[in-house]
C-alpha cells in the first residue's frame, strides 16, 4: 500500500524518518531503511538537516524507491529558489518520488556552513500552493507542463511552541498550509502529552492528519541538549530522570516511546518516529503497541 | 537613517599606504548621527593615521551630505592636489563622490551596515530592506522582510524560542512583534490574509518619474 492510499485508509500511519549523512556513504541509511521497512507506510527523508551540509534527499528518496519503500521527500526553502523548487519537485516526481514534505528549513547560521546566503524565496506556504500548480499541470508562472506530478503534500507543525503568540502563530500557519493543499503534517517531537492534547482540542475542526512526532530519547545529554537548543522540543524533568537512573537506557528509551505512543494514539491520526540511529527499535516498539 | 562602522585601522592602513597626502572627508547625516563618520569621528580616524604614520598629511573636512551633487561640489577647491579621498560616508556617499571626482580613488573609511535606527544608546538595529514593495500596513509597522532571519511573509517558522529568533537570543522574532502589534491594533485577521510571493527588486535599482523628467526638460 502506498502511503496515499494509507493516508486515504483512514489506519493509523506510522512514518519514520532517515538523514543522509556528510558524504556518498548510504550503507547504514539503507541497512536502518531495510529494518523498518515492512512496518512503516513511508519513510521521509531529510534536507541537509539543521542546515548542515550533506548528501541530499532526493537521491536517497530514489533508492528507497528502488528497495519498495515509499519516500517522503523533505524540501526545504533554505537552499532554491522558485526556479530550483518547481524544477526539484518535478525531478523528484520524475524519480519515483509520490510524497512531499514543504518546509521552510532553518537558517543557514543553525549549520555547518553559516555565512551561506539564505534563500527562503518561497516558504513553507508557498511552496504548498506551488505542488498544488504543478499537480494541476501548470508552473508558477501559469506555464503549461507537458507532463505533470500528483505529488502528495504534506507540512509540519510544531505543537510545543513556548508561548502564546508563538502558539497561535503555529496554528494560524498550520490553517494556511491546509488551504495550501497539505494533506498530513508532522509534529515536531512531542513529551508532554497533556500539551498534545490541548493542541489537538485546538485543532480538532481542520481537514487533515496528523502525525504525532517522537524522537527516541538517546541519552540524558541529549534530551538537555533539545531542551536547551531546539525549539518547540521540551523534555520533562521526570523522563529525563527515568532514563538517567535506567540501567537499560536504550530499553527506558523505547519505554517512555511506547507510552507517549499510546498516549497519543486516540488523539491523532498516526506517528512520526524519529529513531536518528535507532531504527532497530522501532520494530519492538510497535510490536509492544500492536501496530 | 543608513547604519555604518568604520573599518579597522589596519585596513584603513592598507588602504592608504600608497598614499602621503590625503583628503579625510566626514558625513554631516546619518554617519554624524550613528557616530560612524562625523566630525568627530574625522578628528580621531585622522590622528590615529598620523600617529602610525608621521610623515603622513590627513587634511580634514566634514560636508553635509556626500550623497547630494550640491554638498559634494562644495569639496572641489578642497582637493586640490591630494593623492586620495577617504570617505566616511556610506557607500552612497562613497560611490557619489567618486562619481565627482573620477580622477581621485575614493576609499571607504566605513562599512555600511543598514538601514535602521538607535535602539538604545550604543545600539543599532535594521529595519528596511528597501525591498520596492512596502507591507507594513499589513504587519502591524513590523518589516518582516527585513526583521526576520528568513524574510517570512506568511507566518513564523516555528524556530522561535522564547520570544528570540532561531538564529540568536539577542534578535527577536519578527512574526511574534508582528502578532503582538497586530493583537494591540485590534487587526490580528491580517496574519490571516492571502499568502504572499515576494516579487524581488531587480538589481541595481532605478526609479524613473516622467513627471519630474519633462519639467527638467523643458
Ligand atoms: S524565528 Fe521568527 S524571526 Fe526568526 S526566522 Fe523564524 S519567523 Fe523569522
């Protein structure tokens, strides 16, 4: 089943997600992609992730295709304008690529090359509303396209915004997406769920599905290093603790994942897994939730 | 007003060393006003050169303006037979006056910054890009062109953290001053509005007015 017919199904969706790395080396991605394979609807692949310079996302969304997988191709705005955004989707469609996620991507400084020249010509909205144009058959300019996509779009949310201003201008964007044409959105990594839930009250009357992100906790060090540096992303004090006084950290680690899973289970549509190296535990781990 | 910082003295220094005799010229506008090249400023810049050179001759003068053809002619007599011109204007006034005096090389003194204001005493901070197409009746006064990080014209990104924008604590998020203008103006159904493409300025800029033209050409 492809993931538009998952998302169209009305199951819960799982999706899980791989970064390319710095260089042409994919054997580890690959192997991480073949473990999940069979228990995901599709596996996103990100775009030079925290603006950190690296192999890019639509070759790898290439050969998932080729392993039978079905990709969710990240396009960020960061790095193309209109011309390299509208040419990218149709290449990437070209490729076998069927999913799209629209991100404004983060700046440059956030990378490991800070001083490059930010482009962000379009945004995450625009760019909704250019997959759309394509899909109709037309370019942004309203040219006609011998050949076109039926690219599935999809955007993120970040549910854990740190005030109210910064909260209704998530969900005022995340109303604009929609109209934009996304069909499902992501959520950032989620730990407290009685904030998920009060986002998803607030967003109950959209026309969409939604993804409850969750980033497996790799250790102690990281989840303060989240607290302090990525925003929308705040670990409680208790998990961290469980996980420090854990003699298992990876088995505490899948623990808190099972329980905010089947915390979220009944308030949204399905679950964005993000593993980041982890990828073997995800099989356990949806294996403990019966999915 | 335009934001500038002088250069460090030792490429001032690598900029003049060809040179024995030069015209220091200040900028009686903005860079009087952001403290960058002022009077004041020409009197410190000029002995700092003398001091690491001796034999060095700075001559001083500040015009008003060194962007406008009435207050660059009034430096003609003055230079005379100096090798080179150090500017302290910004880089309008820089390109101006050597426009004037094609036969002098002009050498900036200052690095332009931006267009901006004093936010506190000491601190400057940009706020127009001067992108063609003015929006701030739609953002609550607040250029989102120019004051957040990506130039964002539908919404924030979602980088924000506490208030700042992801790329520093010291800058804030543009979109959250534009959400908390527009909550005080009672006008927050703008952040709502048609999402907009930016159709960039082609560069360089040129503005034509036919009004203006045909008086001068009659
Ligand atoms: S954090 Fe705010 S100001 Fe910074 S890039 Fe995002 S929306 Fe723009």
């Amino acid at each position: 089943m492809s993931f538009r017919q998952a998302l169209e199904s009305g199951k819960f969706l799982v999706t899980a997600e791989v970064g390319p790395g710095k260089g042409t080396d994919v054997e580890h991605l690959l192997k991480d992609a073949q473990i999940i394979k069979d228990r995901v609807d599709a596996i996103n692949v990100t775009d030079l992730q925290s603006s950190v310079m690296r192999l890019g996302s639509m070759a790898v969304c290439h050969m998932l295709t080729d392993m039978g997988i079905d990709p969710v191709f990240q396009v960020t705005c960061r790095d193309r304008n209109r011309l390299a955004l509208q040419s990218d989707l149709l290449s990437g469609w070209a490729l076998g690529i069927r999913n799209v996620l629209a991100l404004t991507g983060d700046h440059p400084t956030m990378g490991d090359h800070p001083r490059a020249k930010p482009v962000f010509d379009l945004d995450s909205v625009t760019l909704l509303e250019v997959i759309g144009k394509l899909n109709s058959g037309l370019d942004m300019s309203g040219n006609e396209l011998k050949g076109s996509p039926d690219l599935l779009p999809g955007a993120v949310v970040n549910p854990g915004a740190d005030n109210e201003a910064a909260l209704d201008l998530q969900i005022i964007k995340m109303e604009k997406k929609i109209e934009a044409g996304a069909k499902f959105f992501q959520t950032q990594g989620v730990y407290d769920l009685d904030a998920f839930e009060k986002f998803m009250k607030r967003v109950e009357g959209l026309n969409t599905k939604v993804l409850v992100g969750i980033i497996l906790l790799k250790s102690v060090g990281m989840a303060r290093y989240m607290n302090k540096n990525v925003a929308g992303v705040f670990v409680p004090e208790p998990l961290i603790q469980e996980l420090k006084k854990a003699e298992d950290k990876a088995q505490a680690s899948m623990n808190i994942a099972i329980r905010l899973i089947k915390g979220a289970k009944d308030l949204c549509d399905g679950v964005h897994i993000m593993a980041l190296g982890w990828e073997s535990k995800i099989p356990p781990i949806m294996d403990e939730i019966g999915l | 007003m335009i934001i500038a910082e002088q250069k460090t003295l030792a490429e001032i220094q690598e900029m003049v060393a060809p040179y024995r005799k030069i015209l220091l010229v200040g900028c009686g506008t903005c860079m009087t006003f952001c403290s960058a090249g002022g009077p004041e400023e020409v009197n410190k810049l000029a002995d700092a050169l003398v001091a690491e050179n001796k034999d060095m001759v700075v001559d001083k003068t500040t015009t008003p303006r060194q962007c406008a053809e009435k207050f660059i002619d009034r430096l003609k007599d003055k230079v005379g037979d100096h090798e080179a011109i150090l500017s302290m204007a910004c880089g309008n006034g820089v390109q101006a006056v050597a426009s004037r005096f094609p036969d002098k090389p002009v050498l900036p003194a200052l690095n332009t910054q931006f267009i901006g204001v004093e936010q506190e005493k000491g601190v400057w901070t940009e706020n127009c890009l001067a992108c063609g197409d003015c929006i701030l009746w739609r953002t609550g006064g607040v250029c989102p062109v120019t004051r957040c990080a990506k130039s964002l014209l539908n919404g924030a990104c979602g980088g924000a953290s506490e208030g700042s924008c992801e790329v520093s604590k010291d800058r804030p998020c543009a979109w959250q001053e534009i959400y908390h203008a527009l909550k005080r103006l009672n006008m927050l159904h703008y952040l709502k509005g048609k999402p907009q493409v930016k159709d960039w300025p082609i560069h360089p800029g040129r503005v034509v007015r036919e009004d203006l033209r045909e008086i001068k050409a009659t």
